[in-house]
C-alpha cells in the first residue's frame, strides 16, 4: 500500500473529469502534497504533469481535499494515473 494512503484519513479518490474521459484522455504524474501540522492540505503542485490541463487540475483540486493524520507528514508526493476506468493513485 502507498505509504500517503497509510498516512491519510481521507483520501477520496480525484474524479476523472468527464470532459476528458468523453475525449478519452488518459495520463499518469506525479503531484506534491504540502501539508500543515493539523492535517490539511494547503497546496498541490504537479511536479510530473498527466500531459492534460484537465487531468492536472482534476488531481490538484482531489488531492487538496485530502486529510492527513495531524504532525505526521509535512509533504506528500504521489503518483496518479487517469486511465478510461478511471483514476487510481
């Protein structure tokens, strides 16, 4: 298991735009994750985009509702597939 899911408490998964998946636009990258002492996610930055805008906003706009367990992790990096099925990280 991926050690930000051990750490998370909340963890949803980021929706697959439908715009992109209309299009069939599929990608994978790698999002940093800085998290403040209490937990919360305070900003996303692509550091390997998915090759889609779409897809890159999909991710950060998921990953900032992620939660973490408070004083545990500081920053988070992780990885994030868009496939047709769906995302998976």
């Amino acid at each position: 298991m991926h050690a930000a899911k051990v750490l998370a408490i909340s963890a949803q998964r980021p929706e697959y735009p439908y715009q992109a998946r209309r299009q069939r636009v599929t990608g994978s990258g790698v999002a940093l994750l800085t998290v403040d002492a209490r937990g919360h996610v305070i900003d996303v930055t692509m550091l390997r985009s998915t090759g889609s805008g779409i897809l890159d906003q999909a991710t950060i706009s998921g990953f900032r509702r992620w939660r973490f367990r408070p004083g545990t992790v500081s920053r988070v990096q992780t990885p994030i597939t868009y496939t047709l099925t769906g995302a998976s990280y």
